[in-house]
C-alpha cells in the first residue's frame, strides 16, 4: 500500500493540542495588554511622549511604556524620539475569529492568529495611543501545518519574522500590474518554509467602513516540499516600494478610499513609521490598486 501524500494528510490531535496550547498562551498576554489599555495605564505616557518637546522627557516616557508593555510580549517595531513626531509602534500576537472581508466562503471563516499594532506619539489621528490589526493573519489550518510539519520551531518567531518579512515585501512582487485577485498566491518566507498567502483589501464592518489591507496565510509548506518554480519572496523592496511603506502601514498611518466598485488609492502619512522601518515619505504620494474580476 502506497504511502498517503503528505500534504493532505490530516492534522492530527496532538498538533492541534500543541496549537491549543500556544494560542491559550497568545491570549493570556493578550488579556494584560488589554487591561493597561482598560485601564488607560499607557495614556498618561503615551501623552508625554506626543507631547514633551524635550528629547530627555520623551526618553523617559518612552522607558515607562517599554516597562509596562514588555510583559505582554509585544515587540518594539520602530522608536522615533526626535523630531515633530515622536512615536512607538510595537506588535504583539493575538488569537481572535477570523477577519471576514466582504466573504462568504468557507474558508475565509477560520479562527486565526493575527499580527496587530500597537502605537504610542504623535500621529495624525490625533490620539496618542491606538491598536487594531496590522500585517498577517495565519489561519489555524496554516498554524497546524506548521507545527505539524516543523513540531521543534517556535511559532511565536515564525510569525513574528512572517510579519517583519510581509513589511519589506516589494509591492509591485504581490499587486503585479497593481491588480488584487482573490485566487492569486505568494509565498511568505517563515521558518524552514513558507506560508502560502493572499494580499486581501476591502470593508471590514466591524471597523465602521473602514478599508483593511492585510495578508492571509492559508497553510505552510516546508522547504523540501516547495518546487522549483515555487519560490518565497524576499525583503528586496527599495524604501517607499515597500508594503510596509504604505498597504501595510497601522492604520492610522493610511488612508485607502474606493475609486468604483473594484478600484482603490491609497494616501500615506509624510512622516511615515519610525526610521527603523522606513523613512518619511512625501506629502501626497499615493498609489492605486484595482480589484478585478469575480476573483476580487
């Protein structure tokens, strides 16, 4: 009897255990981020980072908020304390349901492990600390292959470098032609493999209208299963060709808008996220993409 394709083999119980476990985890640091923010203990430094004109005030708040996020386990992505527009941005793992863009499809339904933001400063929204959803959203059928297929990594660094590598992605590499198809895919470097994606963009109705750009990651293959023309993308995008220099961006950081029923633009903030990441863009740079076909 011939041995079963690997690829379609079921995850099995003690995968979905381990996965279980690990988004348990996940919520349980959640949980005291949320209470600092329930409890607005992050808005009083928040403010005195947007706010201090001095470079040694805003240190100091900045070292206040390190100390009380860092237990969360949110990461510090980017710190800028010079300048008209001091500002933190850290991300942190959460487990939630999944993010449902204008679909009715099956698999767009599964709970999911999303990448969100978390920003302190000065940024054009007026509020000096706000959160949602930022970059990837890993499906558990993608989680479970990777604990499956990969059981020693770590899935909280798979993720996390997931989300670093999906910023730096060359933005002409995932919208050729600035065209979003729902049946087109790409590969995410993550671990010893890839996640296999889709770039999603449209109205998220818990969000009050808003337009959501993000990247869903529909299931892992390992290095050893990918083909020859199957090849992960790498972080080779100049600054301000990046998806992290602008569909990619917190949300308070962009503005996407429709143009017709299937076409979007995209205005950024000039001052950009913190160095670290990227540097200021141009007042007035937009880009435009189009949805297209039934496939959008």
């Amino acid at each position: 009897m011939s041995r079963r394709d690997p690829s379609v083999l079921p995850i099995d119980a003690e995968t979905r255990g381990r996965l279980r476990r690990f988004k348990v985890t996940l919520s349980a640091r959640y949980a005291r981020l949320d209470r600092l923010l329930e409890q607005r203990v992050l808005v009083a430094d928040a403010s005195h980072l947007a706010m201090k004109n001095s470079l040694v005030g805003r240190q100091r708040a900045w070292k206040r908020l390190q100390r009380a996020i860092a237990p969360t386990g949110a990461i510090l992505e980017g710190l800028r304390l010079h300048g008209n527009w001091p500002l933190a941005v850290w991300s942190i793992l959460k487990p939630r349901d999944s993010i449902r863009i204008e679909s009715d499809r099956p698999g767009d339904m599964q709970d999911c492990v999303v990448v969100n933001y978390l920003m302190c400063g000065r940024h054009p929204e007026g509020d000096c600390q706000s959160d949602g959803n930022w970059t990837l959203e890993a499906q558990d059928h993608a989680l479970g292959r990777l604990l499956q297929r990969d059981p020693k990594c770590d899935p909280a660094l798979v993720l996390n470098a997931a989300h670093r590598a999906t910023l730096r992605l060359k933005s002409s590499d995932v919208l050729p032609n600035a065209k979003v198809l729902r049946s087109d895919s790409f590969l995410v470097p993550a671990g010893n493999g890839a996640f296999v994606s889709q770039f999603r963009l449209g109205e998220d109705a818990s969000l009050k209208g808003n337009f959501v750009a993000h990247i869903v990651a529909r299931t892992w293959l390992e290095q050893d299963m990918l083909h020859d023309n199957q090849m992960p993308l790498y972080d080779d995008g100049e600054v301000g060709n990046r998806l992290g220099d602008g569909w990619l961006l917190p949300m308070p950081l962009r503005r996407i808008e429709t143009q017709g029923e299937r076409s979007a633009v995209i205005y950024t903030w000039s001052a950009g996220m913190p160095e670290t990441l990227a540097k200021p863009g141009r007042a007035g740079v937009h880009n435009t993409i189009t949805q297209r076909g039934s496939d959008a």
